[in-house]
C-alpha cells in the first residue's frame, strides 16, 4: 500500500471513528448540561449530572426501571442460551434430512416481521392470563431462528472424536452436552449472550404491548416517558438515555472477544 493510500485510509478511519463516537459524547454531554444548553447545543460537560438525577429520580421510578428490565434481560439471556444452544446441538450432532426441511422453516420464520405476529401473540398471553407478567416477554424469544442457527454452525466445529470418546467413556447425551459441549463452545455463548442480553434490555414494542401496569415498566418506556408531555427536560432525557446505555455497552465491552470470536465461529 503506498503512502498516499495509507494517508486516505486512516483519514477514513478517524472520520468513521468520529461519526461513531460523536453522539455518545453528545450524549454525555447533555446529561450533565440543562435543557436549555442542550436545546442550544452545548458540546461542553457542564455540571447539572446531579440537578438531572434528582429530577429523574422524582418523575419516574428509576429503580424500579432498572430492577425489572434486568430481570426481564437476564431471565431471557439465560432461558434462550439453554434452548437454542440444545436446538442447534441437535441440529447438527443428531443430523438427518427431516431435521435440514425443518430448519429451512426456520430460517423462512426470520423473515416474518414481529409485527405480523404481533397480535396473535398477544391475544395468546391474553389467554393464558400472562400479561402484565415476565412470562409473556420472555416466552416469544426463548428460541429464535438467529440463535439456533449461530449454535448449529458452532456445532459444526465441535469434534466428533470428543463425542465417540465420550460415548465410549458412558457418558450420557445429556452429559456430553452440558461437561463437553458447553466448555468448548464459551465463545459461541459469549456472543450468544451479548446480542440475547442487548436485544431484551433494547425491546420496547413488545413490552409496551404486554406490560400494562406501571409496576412492569422498563428502562425503554421510561425514556419514552420523559419525551410525554407539553415540554421536555432535554438533560433529563439526555441522562436517561445514558443509564439506559450503560449495562449494555458495559456487556459488551467485557465479552468484545468472546462476541468476534464466537460470530465468526471459533472454538476455544
């Protein structure tokens, strides 16, 4: 690459760099500035983080919030991990044909939009008296097409000799799964958990839809809540914005390598 190239690329680089960074500091800094300097556009921290919190704090329940989003997160994270990781192992390990057209039905499935679903749904959890419940978020998501496929091409990885030997040992199926399958594969389940964890915490439709009770309400409706009204408090905004960011950039920060590593199917 010659030296007018590379100049070109780093200058891509930074300004990529700049555009991806950019509203996150913007971000930053209208929570700690006031409505008005944010309306202004103020692109200085200022020192109104606590006036912010104090008014955030007394318009909406803010622990709460927190409290039942990662709930709902983490029991989805959890739930999903253990279906779809199953789904795809035996996918691949328990391999014939009527298992490959069933897959391919699958896959056809991520191509219905949610909102297409949306109301049968519903009417279901109505049913079997869910809503307002962790149930009925958790229950549409605990097996996605995207998840068993991202396991099964893990699966394709995985040594058939470790199984043979296993079975060879008297190790159930059961125990081959959970004592040499899950080890191997912790950086398919780091990615797992990171787009499971980031996509529950980031729902908002659905949630709307089957929480009804202000004791449900997740970070997601609560930042929709401070845009409600005749006026909004843009710093207040701006924070909770920012609190609503932080658990899941914070996630994915701690498991980056796991997520590279486990989406271009690598095994450890």
């Amino acid at each position: 690459m010659t030296k007018g190239k590379k100049i070109l690329a780093h200058a891509v680089l930074i300004l990529a760099s700049f555009l991806s960074v950019f509203p996150l500091y913007y971000m930053l800094c209208g929570a700690t500035n006031t409505s008005i300097d944010v309306v202004r556009g103020k692109l200085i921290p200022g020192t109104y983080l606590v006036e912010n919190f104090k008014s955030l704090v007394a318009n909406q329940n803010l622990g709460l919030a927190m409290a039942n989003s990662f709930r709902n997160a983490i029991l989805m994270t959890l739930i999903t991990l253990l279906v779809c990781s199953i789904a795809g192992y035996g996918f691949e390990i328990y391999h014939d044909k009527a298992k490959d057209a069933l897959m391919s039905v699958l896959l056809l499935a991520m191509m219905l939009p949610f909102v297409a679903i949306m109301i049968p749904l519903f009417k279901m959890m109505s049913h079997w008296g869910l809503v307002n419940s962790w149930a009925a978020f958790v229950l549409p998501s605990i097996s996605t097409p995207f998840m068993i496929m991202l396991f099964r091409q893990a699966s394709r990885s995985f040594p058939n000799d470790i199984i043979e030997a296993a079975r060879l040992d008297g190790l159930s199926e059961i125990g081959i799964f959970f004592r040499m399958f899950v080890p191997i594969m912790r950086s398919t389940y780091g990615a797992a958990m990171t787009v499971t964890f980031m996509n529950a915490w980031n729902s908002y439709l659905w949630p709307k839809v089957v929480f009804q009770s202000n004791a449900s309400i997740t970070m997601p409706m609560l930042v929709a809540n401070l845009k409600s009204g005749y006026s909004v408090d843009y710093g207040m905004l701006m924070l909770g914005v920012l609190i609503c960011t932080l658990p899941t950039a914070i996630i994915f920060l701690c498991l980056q390598k796991s997520f590279a590593n486990g989406i271009t199917g690598a095994v450890k």
